[in-house]
C-alpha cells in the first residue's frame, strides 16, 4: 500500500477544526447533539482513544519522508504511537514511573467493573452527548458506563469540605464558540493516555483538567484538547486531543455488559 496520498491530510483535518472568526461567532454556541466515533481518516484513525501533538507530528514526519512511500500506513502509525508514549513517559514522575504501565488486573474498571474517573472516561472510544440544563449548566453523557457529568456555568465554586470525586468538579464558560471546563476535586485513580488500555498511569486528587470543546467549521467533528496537569505525577503538563464524530442518529444503551474476570 502506498501512503504519500495521506501526506497533508493530518494538518488539513486539523484546520477544519479552527472554530469560526470572532466576528461570525453566535452569542449562543451549540455543541448540543450526539457523537460517536472519530471520522474514517488518517487523523480519526491514529487519534481513536486520543492523540497527542508529538505524536500526530512525528505521523506527519514520517508520511512526508519518500523513504517511506512503500510502507503500510499501519507501520508507520505504529512508529509514531511508540514517539508519542516515549514523549508522555517522559513527562511522568518517579512516582507514577513505579506503576506505569498500569497492569489492567489492578484496574478497578477491569478488575471490579468500577465506573472509570474523569481521566480515563474522556478518552473512552464510546459516544459523547452534550445537552444544556437550563441556563447554568450543561451536561455530559458519555457512552461508557452511560456515565454523566455536570459542567457548571455560573462559576460556582467547589465547597471546601466535599470530598473528590471520580469526576471532579467542572465550572465551564465560552470562549467564542469554544466551551471551556476547569475541573479539579478528582479522586485519585487512573489517567488513560493515548492507547489506555496498554500505557495509563495513576494520578492524585491533585490532578487538574483544562478541557477545550470545539465543533469544526461543517460541523461533522467535535475535537476535545485536554490539559492536565498533576504535580505527584507530572513533571509539566500533558495535552491530549480526541476527536468524535456528529452522529445524532446514535444512541447510548444501558452499559449491562461488563464481566469481572474470573
């Protein structure tokens, strides 16, 4: 398979997420609607789980290199997957670094079918809808463990005694057409990278998250840029993007299915 007609795609998608100009903006964004799976391109398919910068980069690199105009795509989304968990590992503390990666029999999503926290349910590959509830807030579903989560918009502020939680507190507001959440308050658990599955980590209750939605121009994508930021296992902040795909037509069924493994 020849791969040179991918070359330029991953920039080109990546611009058609650029909202549109201030001046076109509406006073009142809509995000509202359901989506699902990343689009069927070489950008939806490297960021499937969710993607890093480094790594769509060194995808990009390796694309435009003649060298490898006769190797499979596959090999080569496979070399830019290993660039970008080097460049993550990189990032982690010698505290997380004793754990990392996480063995799957001591996650409580696997081991004991426990919803996942925040930092690993942003990056399932299930369906995300977004609703508004009232004016003050807005509401998340996501297709795993048809898990909810509340972003407020009033800027109200987390109480001083309430303990973390698996999702953390989320106060959003607009920048333009892009919905910008702050969460903080998350329990201790476990931070699903770019390929979850095989390379998370743990994180603290001291994890913060700086989520960016923004719909592209058309409409057909939503991509997320995910900051976070951990002093007990980051060294500097981690970005990391996910793509979902418009699929009003979706629907998310009651989550029955998880086995414990026996």
């Amino acid at each position: 398979m020849v791969v040179k007609r991918w070359s330029g795609l991953l920039v080109l998608i990546l611009l058609t997420w650029i909202p549109a100009s201030t001046g076109a903006q509406s006073s009142r964004p809509n995000l509202e609607g359901m989506y699902s799976d990343p689009p069927a391109t070489a950008v939806g398919s490297f960021c499937f789980l969710a993607c890093t910068d480094a790594g769509i980069d060194r995808l990009n690199a390796l694309l435009d290199d003649p060298g490898n105009d006769a190797r499979p795509f596959g090999e080569l989304q496979g070399e830019a997957r290993s660039y970008e968990r080097e460049s993550i590992r990189l990032r982690l503390t010698s505290a997380a670094l004793m754990t990392y990666p996480i063995d799957q029999a001591d996650n409580p999503s696997f081991l004991r079918c426990e919803p996942p926290g925040l930092a690993q349910q942003m990056f399932m590959p299930h369906q995300l809808e977004i609703r508004k509830r009232g004016n003050d807030r807005v509401e998340f579903r996501y297709g795993e463990w048809e898990a909810r989560r509340t972003i407020y918009l009033d800027g109200r502020k987390r109480r001083a005694n309430q303990p973390p939680t698996a999702m953390g507190h989320s106060v959003g507001h607009w920048d333009g057409e892009t919905l910008v959440v702050e969460t903080s308050g998350v329990a201790a658990g476990i931070a699903g990278w770019p390929q979850l599955l095989s390379f998370s980590s743990r994180h603290s209750d001291q994890l913060r998250v700086l989520e960016r939605y923004a719909r592209s121009k058309d409409g057909d994508t939503l991509l997320l840029t995910a900051t976070m930021e951990d002093p007990w296992s980051l060294l500097e902040p981690v970005v990391i993007k996910k793509i979902w795909r418009w699929a009003p037509a979706s629907k998310i069924a009651p989550y029955k299915d998880c086995q414990r493994p026996t």
